[in-house]
C-alpha cells in the first residue's frame, strides 16, 4: 500500500507543472479572447446601425439597397455570409445550407470561450490540490517558508483558473446572443429573398398554363 501510495505521490507532483504551463497559456488566451471580443463588439455596433433597421423593414424591392451597403472588404464573418446570401439567391435549399455553415462556423468561436469556462477551474483545482500536499507537510515538520512558498502557489493557481472562467462565460454569453441575432437577421433576409423567388415561379407557372 505504501508502494501504491508514493506512486500516486509522484504522479500528483508531476502534473505540476504542465498544470501550471496549462494555467499560463490559457490565461494568455483569455486576454487575447477579450481582446478581440472587443474589437468584434466594435464592428458589431457599426454593422448595427447600418443593417439592422433596414433588415428588419426589408421587401423584395430594397434588396438591391440592402446589397448596396455591404462593404467592400468584408469586416466580419455575418457580412460575408449576407453577401453570400445576396449574391448566391438561386433557392430556399441554398439559403437553409448557408444558415446552416453560418451556425457551424460560429459554434467554433463559442466553443473556445466554453473551454475557458470549463477548463478555468478546473486547472485551477488540479493546482490548488497538488499544492496543498507539500503545504501541509511544510506544516508539519515546520517549514514554514516551503509551506508559504506552496501557499501561494495554492492560491494563485485557484485566482488564475477563476479569471479564465470568468472570461470564457463572459464572452460566452456574449457571443451567444450576438450570434442568436445574427441568425435571425440573415433569416429574415433568406425569407424575403425566397418570397421573391416564390412569387416568380407562381407567375411563370400561371403563364405557361395560359
């Protein structure tokens, strides 16, 4: 038993370190992920105002506006798939695979801040619980400076895996609802696009019965 033991020992103290490189660089990632939540919320709020009102009041005839206003250099990934959309308006299976690819592609910028918020504390513990063992035995034979060391290795390994969940739910739920509404608008524009088509095939049928 005691052989199993002091297995298990080293085995809990050389994941240590990797926890620790793990902590590190995805603390790291958080900080880029806020970063560039930020800048997408930016252009977010610029694409807002210029397409939101005019999706939500859109009809067949203003989608040659709408098309007019998508910029050149498409600046995030809801203005390439419009673009798509407009250009490519041949039929409503065509429109349901682009929302679909839409979902899928953006699933993968949300599932990076779900890992954060998972991972986060989890890592945290790993380190707050590897290093609680040498503490206590620092403790116990009354080394107080080792137990100290190991204190704040405890303590920083649960702050860090915290912070890093934080930012993965922060910009989890962020994104979700940013996303939702993406969603709904190149839906919205799907749908007024196909009723054009629609009306087009009722009225090339009622000619050709005539």
């Amino acid at each position: 038993m005691e052989i199993i033991s002091k297995a298990l020992f080293g085995i809990a103290n050389s994941l240590l370190i990797p926890d620790v490189v793990l902590l590190i660089v995805f603390f790291f990632r958080a900080l880029i992920l806020v970063g560039g939540t930020y800048n997408n919320f930016m252009v977010r709020r610029k694409n807002s105002r210029v397409f939101d009102e005019k999706i939500k009041s859109l009809t067949p005839a203003g989608i040659a506006e709408l098309k007019a206003l998508l910029p050149e250099k498409h600046n995030s990934v809801f203005t390439q798939y419009l673009a798509d959309i407009l250009d490519n308006n041949d039929s409503e299976d065509y429109s349901d695979y682009i929302l679909t690819r839409y979902e899928t592609e953006v699933q993968k910028d949300v599932n990076l801040s779900r890992l954060l918020t998972k991972l986060g504390p989890v890592l945290g513990l790993v380190g707050t619980l590897i290093s609680m063992s040498p503490a206590l035995v620092g403790l116990s034979t009354g080394d107080i400076s080792g137990m100290a060391y190991n204190m704040q290795v405890v303590f920083a390994s649960t702050v860090v895996g915290l912070v890093i969940s934080a930012v993965g739910l922060a910009t989890c739920q962020l994104k979700q609802r940013w996303y939702a509404k993406d969603v709904n608008n190149l839906d919205r524009v799907c749908r007024v696009i196909n009723s054009v088509d629609n009306s087009k095939t009722n009225t090339q049928s009622k000619e050709a019965r005539a």
